[in-house]
C-alpha cells in the first residue's frame, strides 16, 4: 500500500474515510496481527502509514528518526518513508490539544487522572503537562510503573476536576463496557473519552448524567488524521476542515449509516 493504518484490529477504524475526505489519495486499513507486524515493517513497502493499538510503541525500534514530539512521547502514530528511511511523528499529541481547546475544558491547575498507560496516554500526559494541569495521575488496571489501581484513584484522588481515558473500554463493539465508575469523583468537572465509535461511551453519558461534561474523540481522531496527512504530503491544511469533516462523520454516526 502506499497510504494507510495499521493495527490488529481496525474494524472500528474511520481512519480511511476522514483521510480520503482530506486527500486525493487512496488510504488503506491493514490489520496486522503481531506474527505479521515485524515483516511488514522490515518491507518497508509503504509511502506513510498511521499506527494504532497495540504498534504505537511497538514501530520505534524499526525507525531511523524520531520527531522531538515523538521521542518525548515514546509512541509513534505517523510513520513517513522518504527514500526507504523511515521517520517517526506523533499527531497523538497534536489531536488531543485540537480537542481540549475546542471543547472549552479548563485544565490550568487541575488534578487530572489519566486512565491508561500505552501510547495516546503518553501523549495526553505531554498536553496535560503543557497546559498547566496540576497533580497529574497515571491509572492503570495493575497499578505498575508509577501508575495508581483504580481502586486507589477512588479512594485516595476522589478530588480530581478532570479525568481522561486513553484505555480501550467502552469501544465499539464493547459499548456497554466503561474503565471507571464516576461517582466517587464529586469534584470532576469533565470527562475526555478519546474513544470515537461510539460518538457516546458509557463513561460520557455517565458523566453527563453526573453533571459532568463529557467529551468523545471524534474531533481528536479528524485533527490527528489532518496533522498526519501534512505530514505525508509535506503541506499545510487549513484547520477549518477539522469541525467540518467531524460534523459529517458524526451525522453519519447519529443517523445509523454504516461508514466504510
């Protein structure tokens, strides 16, 4: 292929129809299983691929460069092959700063916990930390490296004003599925879920239901995918088309259209 996503599985993925809406270039989904993941990569045989679940850490060690994002992060989700020398970008990084400023969340001096320990919650920890959240808290299901258990985020950091979910749970086809119970969070003002499909996880209607905002990531999703395609293209789009391709992906979503 020449442009397109890896993962193991990308049934879910809209990752094709937002880059076909933002280029003239055909984008392909390659699921990979991890047998198949160390010689698709060793080929080479790609122009710019996207990397999701579970690669994002995986792809370093098969890169000649990392970009200053990426190598702060540890995680790679764009991955360029200029002359067979592949370089490694996070538009991760990007997406979820896209997603906090348009949905008007305040994380300037909060308490935020972030749910989940791979390669998005790498990059949502960057923004959190550079856009002033206070005590930040990694929550994983072991609680290992620094992270606390989710029995512990509830006993012991109940204050938090803003907690995001960088775990899979909750997404499509799993939609009854959630990370966390909220209530014990009585002091949370918002909810950011970058789980898209469904465009309402269990844990945003629930935190809606709380009095909570509750934010999924569609919008995270659409502004990676543009700053991923500045990057394969060596252009700049205008951000104007982030809200425009979200509002049509979402009325497809709302409408119950099947998306391909």
């Amino acid at each position: 292929m020449e442009y397109g996503l890896i993962g193991e599985k990308l049934g879910h993925s809209y990752s094709k129809l937002i880059h076909e809406k933002l280029a003239d270039y055909t984008y392909d989904l390659t699921p990979l299983s991890r047998e198949e993941f160390p010689a698709f990569m060793e080929r080479r045989d790609f122009k710019a691929i996207n990397v999701t679940i579970p690669y994002k850490k995986a792809v370093i060690p098969y890169l000649d460069e990392l970009d200053e994002n990426a190598a702060a992060i540890g995680a790679v989700n764009t991955i360029v092959n200029q002359n067979g020398r592949l370089t490694g970008h996070n538009t991760d990084f990007s997406g979820f700063e896209y997603m906090v400023r348009e949905s008007g969340v305040r994380v300037s001096g909060k308490k935020a916990l972030v749910l989940g320990t791979g390669g998005a919650a790498a990059a949502v920890l960057a923004v959190l930390k550079k856009t002033g959240a206070g005590t930040i808290v990694s929550v994983s299901r072991t609680g290992k490296d620094g992270a606390v258990t989710y029995e512990d985020a509830a006993r012991l950091h109940a204050d938090a004003g803003l907690i995001v979910n960088t775990t899979p749970v909750g997404m499509y086809p799993n939609v009854d599925a959630s990370p966390l119970e909220l209530s014990p969070f009585k002091s949370c003002e918002a909810v950011l879920d970058v789980i898209y499909n469904p465009g309402e996880t269990r844990l945003t209607a629930q935190a809606k239901a709380l009095g909570m905002k509750g934010v999924t990531g569609l919008s995270m999703l659409v502004a990676q995918a543009k700053y991923a395609c500045e990057f394969f293209l060596e252009t700049d789009l205008d951000d104007a088309v982030i809200p425009k391709i979200t509002e049509e992906i979402a009325a497809s979503m709302y409408h119950g259209r099947e998306l391909k």
